[in-house]
C-alpha cells in the first residue's frame, strides 16, 4: 500500500470517502503496531480501534443505502457482515500469534480495497443518478475535507 491515500480510490461520496481514508489509515497503524512488536495491550487495542471503526463504517453504508432505496442493500449488507466475520477470523489469529505479521497488511488491503473498489463504487454509481439524497448531504462541505485531486 501506499503511504498515502490514493484519490483513485474515491468514490465521489464525501462521507463514505473520508470514512475509506480513516479505515486505511487504521489499518496502517494496526500494520506498525504489530510489526514493531509493540506490547500485546497496544496490539490488542489496535485490532479493537480498527475493528470498531469497520462496524461503524458499515452501518454508515448501510444507512447511506436505506436512506437512497438502494436496490442492492441486503446484498451489500451481507457482505459487509462477511468482511466483519473474515476480520475477527484473522485478528484471533494475529492474538494466538499463529498469523505471520508479512500478511497482515496484504490481508488489510485486501479486505479493505477490493470491497471499494468492487462494491462500493456501485453505490456511488446509483447515488449520480439518484433522486432521493442521504441525509444531511448538505452539511457534507461545512464539515469534511474535501479529497484533493
Ligand atoms: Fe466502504
Ligand atoms: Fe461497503
């Protein structure tokens, strides 16, 4: 992964975007926690942060997808719910130490951008050509960074 984030990887939906950025970045520091061989607490609490940050970006989706009547929501859904059972899968295995460091972040990557690049970008897509808007969509600018390109 890069060290910084990649504007390709945009979806063109402000909050979703910078809510991708902050799930990398976690991910990144969980990578360093572990390789640097910080102590179990720290470690253990890394884990937990991303963990806690997925979850909430998946109900934003979630509610992003009831608020638009996207078609695909259930679907998408399920799939968020798989990622969350992939992660716990492969944390315990960071916990028991029976999971080498060198693929965590290929793990992260993985788990983290193919689903933008392949899921999330079909509710981006829907979202152009949407007529009912998120909620609060108008305060997006007032409060997030936009993305530089
Ligand atoms: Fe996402
Ligand atoms: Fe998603």
């Amino acid at each position: 992964m890069n060290s910084k984030w990649d504007n390709k990887l945009n979806i063109g939906d402000m909050l979703i975007d910078n809510e991708h950025r902050i799930l990398l970045l976690l991910s990144r520091k969980l990578d360093l926690t572990i390789k640097m061989k910080r102590p179990d607490v720290e470690q253990n609490a890394a884990i937990f942060e991303l963990k806690k940050i997925a979850e909430f970006h998946f109900l934003s989706e979630e509610n992003l997808m009831r608020e638009t009547s996207f078609p695909g929501m259930r679907e998408h859904a399920e799939l968020h719910t798989e990622l969350l059972m992939e992660f716990n899968f492969r944390m315990n295995g960071i916990k028991k130490k029976t999971e080498f460091s060198d693929d965590l972040l290929t793990f992260l990557n993985r788990w983290i951008l193919q689903h933008i690049v392949t899921e999330d970008t079909k509710i981006a897509e829907f979202l152009k050509h949407c007529q009912s808007r998120p909620l609060a969509e108008n305060l997006y600018e007032s409060f997030l960074p936009a993305a530089k390109s």
